[in-house]
C-alpha cells in the first residue's frame, strides 16, 4: 500500500507573495512558532482552526495551501 504525504505549502506561498514569517503572523494572528514550523513542513497536523485564519490572513484555500503527494511502493 502506497504512504500518503500532506506537504504544506506555506513557505512557497510566502516565497511567492515576499513574505516573512512576521508578515504572516500580522495577517493571520497564527503564532510565529506554528508559521515557522508549517512553512518549514516540519509538523505533522494543523488544526482548523489555523487552517481557517492562513486561508482568510492569506485569501487562500486549503487546496492553495495543502498539497497532496503520493509516494511510490516501498521497495520489499
């Protein structure tokens, strides 16, 4: 069976827009420490409630923000 990977997209957005994490932080009111980790894929789940303040700070959609990435069969 195939693993699945959930890779947020944040730090290429912010890439995209020119943004820094405090920019983040003011148009959104997410803590530095919850960008900085989204941004860097370095955590395994995000609440909806964070999901809900990036897509309005942002004027994203979770799609925009969450990319899905099917990984090949693990060799056996």
């Amino acid at each position: 069976m195939n693993e699945l990977l959930i890779r947020c997209r944040l730090g290429d957005i912010m890439k995209e827009r020119g943004l820094q994490n405090k920019d983040v932080v003011a148009l959104t009111g997410v803590s530095r420490n919850t960008i900085t980790s989204l941004a860097g894929n370095a955590t395994k789940r995000i609440d909806y409630d964070t999901l809900g303040a990036l897509c309005n700070g942002l004027d994203v959609t979770p799609g925009d923000l969450l990319e899905y990435m099917p990984q090949s069969k693990k060799s056996r």
